[in-house]
C-alpha cells in the first residue's frame, strides 16, 4: 500500500493507508462503476499522454474520429456521438476548424444546421492519432486472448445499450 499524510501540517495527523490501484476497493472487491470510472481516468491520462505532441486532446480525438466515421454530422448529433455536451462540442469545432482540421457547410435541408467534416488535414491528423491510441489499445489488451477481449467489448457494449434503451444515456 502507498503511504501518504491524511492533511498536511495537521494536528496529530497520522500517516494513513491509501490503497493503489488493484488493492482493496481499488481492486476486484471494488464496485463495478467505481472499477470502470478508475479504468477509464487511467486510459485518460494515456491518451493525453500520446495525443500531447500532436496539439489533440481526448476528447478532440473523439470529435476526429467520429467525424472520420461519420461525415456530415450536425453539432448536436456530434455531442450525442461523442458523449460531450454541445457547449464543449462548439469549443472543440471551433478550435479543430481554425487549425484547419474541420469544415462547416450548411445542411443541404435545413438551412440553419451546419453539417461538420474532416479536410484533408484533419484526415491526416486523425491517422497520426490513431495509430498513437491503437498502441495504447494493444496494451489494454496485452495478456488477453482474442476470446477474452471480444467478451469485454461485448459486455461493455450491452451496458451502453441497456442505459441507451432506459433512457438513461450518457448524454
């Protein structure tokens, strides 16, 4: 266990056992959502890590790649896909399309909606940062079998599809 100072400088204030990753509630007897969301902070901070260098955040990589996947999204559908709020989509958009990463067009239907979608640029961006996340994806991988891996990715998806289907989606 690591050892850290409950408050430092305070009265009496012992040293108190905070467990790591992987022991204690930190660990297999933790609770599910806890275990995911701990997960999740760690892949996080990987990815901030490989996308530094290239000026991409985490989430701007997902704005990318769902872009990349689906062309021609409105903003508020971007938000929806991305799993972010509309305000932090419009940030994203703006910052993504004044690097030239992003063009806006009007809807061909509604003229008020503007359609996004990658430039050549952004293109060539999104594989740089894909091939960075995929070694990242290897490693949460690593010392699993291929039967292992599709049955956490299963799982993962039937836990999205639920909330989706209880009306209680992320966003």
């Amino acid at each position: 266990m690591r050892k850290t100072t409950s408050r430092e400088g305070a009265p009496g204030a012992d040293i108190s056992a905070v467990p790591a990753p992987g022991e204690g509630k930190r660990g297999e007897s933790g609770h599910l959502g806890y275990l995911l969301r701990q997960a999740g902070a760690a892949n996080r901070l990987r990815m901030e890590r490989a996308l530094a260098d290239l000026n991409v955040t985490p989430p701007q990589f997902v704005v990318l790649t769902m872009l990349g996947a689906y062309p021609g999204l409105s903003g508020a559908d971007l938000a929806r896909l991305a799993l972010l709020t509309p305000q932090t989509v419009s940030v994203i958009v703006g910052n993504l399309e004044k690097a030239g990463h992003i063009e806006r067009a009007p809807h061909p239907v509604h003229g008020r909606i503007q359609t996004i979608a990658l430039t050549k640029q952004g293109k060539a961006l999104l594989g740089q940062c894909r091939e960075r996340v995929m070694v990242n994806e290897a490693r949460l991988a690593a010392g699993l079998s291929a039967q292992e891996e599709q049955l956490i990715r299963r799982w993962l998806v039937a836990v999205a599809v639920d909330a989706d289907a209880a009306g209680e989606a992320a966003l």
